[in-house]
C-alpha cells in the first residue's frame, strides 16, 4: 500500500479548509484517511496550519510521500529540514557499518606469492 500525505477538502463552496492527512494513494480526494495529521485554513495562510509533528514525522519516516501543497507546509513549519536531520544519523550509522565491514588488509593470492 503506498500512503501518501495530502489534502483532503471539508470546507465548503469559496470557503475551503483542508485537512492534512496520511491516505492510500488509491483511495479518492475525500476518501477515508488513515490518519489525520493536521489542518490548513487557505484564507488564513500557511503560517497558521496545525500540524501534529510526531504524526508528521512518523508518516514521513515509514515511507509516506507527501504532496507538493503538504510539502510546502511542511518546509514552512520547519518540518522538512527536522526530517532531513533525522534522516542524517541513519546515513552515518550505514556508512560506518560498510567501514566495519571491510578487510582491514588485503588477502595475497597465490600470483602475489610467486612474483615476490
């Protein structure tokens, strides 16, 4: 199941309001979400949208991919840039077990043996 983090729309006819949440990509506009992460209010700007981080990051942590309206909120609440940095230490943690896993010294194969 791919879950994306999008809009959903429950406001009315040129007076719209959205909620920001966690749905099958499958499932319609208005279709039933998996989780409800937050609300933006469009007529009072993106500064004053209400996003639960800890949902948001969670979503974003599994794999959910947000669309291009969420993801614009999301790098004005700083949310991006805090899921960038959790992403970081996961990074260092893989580069420093492919380190591990290397040969300290090279092995000498037999051609090596017979040219000294």
């Amino acid at each position: 199941m791919s879950v994306k983090i999008r809009l959903t729309k429950i406001g009315r006819h040129k007076d719209p309001f959205f909620r920001i949440v966690a749905i099958d990509s499958r499932t319609a506009r208005d279709g039933k979400p998996v989780e409800q992460i937050g609300y933006l209010d469009p007529a009072k700007g993106i500064e004053s949208a209400v996003i639960n981080e800890e949902l948001a990051l969670k979503w974003l942590n599994l794999g959910a991919i947000p669309s291009d309206t969420v993801k614009a909120v999301f790098s004005k609440k700083g949310l991006m840039a805090k899921y960038a940095e959790s992403k970081k230490p996961a990074a260092k943690a893989e580069k420093k077990e492919k380190a591990a896993k290397k040969p300290a010294a090279k092995k000498t194969t037999a051609k090596a043996k017979k040219a000294e």
